[in-house]
C-alpha cells in the first residue's frame, strides 16, 4: 500500500504534537511517509470543541505527511466483529480493523485498543 507500514491512533498523534515523551519513543524513526491514519482519527482531531485556528493549522500539517485511510466497506465486516467480540467503542473498533484489514502495525498509547489488534 505505496509504502504504508504503520497506522497512528489518534492518542499518538496528540501526543506527537504535544511532544508527548512516550508517543515519540514509540514512534521512534519510523518516517511519517510510512504512516497513515484513520479517517475517524482525523475526525475526532479537527472535530474537538476547543480547537484553535493555531491547532487547527498544525493538525492539518501534520495530516499532509501521512495518507488519511478513509472508511470503506470492506471495513464493515471486521468492525462488527470487533463490536461484538470484543465489546470496544465505536471510533477504536473503525481504528483497529483499519489496520487489520490494511495490514498495519497499529501505534497506540491505549493498551485496551491495542488488545484488539493482538488477540
């Protein structure tokens, strides 16, 4: 998939641009033209409520150097496997089964998403 090895939630993002210690170790080296993110991560960055115009800006600059994973069908059926499995909220079901179904190593901060990814 053009390069693409490893998908940021968007705790790891947040985490990134706030130079968030354990969010850039796990990141490392990794270059962001091997990352991508999922749509609903985009959404739930530019969606939050108290969002400067500054934030705004660094958040869509730091969008353009990762491809954005847009939900699509064949996402559907490994998202309701999630849900019902694994009884997991909506936005972390479409992030988990966005890099399963990708084929991505998922880069969370949030052991209970990356539980769904490693059972």
């Amino acid at each position: 998939m053009n390069g693409i090895k490893y998908l940021l939630d968007t705790n790891v993002i947040i985490g990134l641009l706030k130079a968030h210690g354990p969010a850039i170790r796990l990141v490392g080296n990794r270059p962001l033209k091997q990352c991508a993110v999922s749509q609903i991560s985009r959404l739930e960055l530019l969606g939050f409520s108290g969002l400067s115009t500054t934030d705004e800006q660094v958040i869509h600059r730091f969008l353009g150097y990762c491809q954005v994973l847009m939900l699509e069908e064949k996402l559907e059926p490994k998202i309701i496997e999630l849900r019902r499995g694994r009884s997991c909220k909506l936005p972390d079901a479409i992030i988990a089964a966005t890099a399963l179904v990708h084929g991505l190593q998922l880069l969370t901060l949030d052991q209970r998403l990356a539980s769904l990814i490693n059972q």
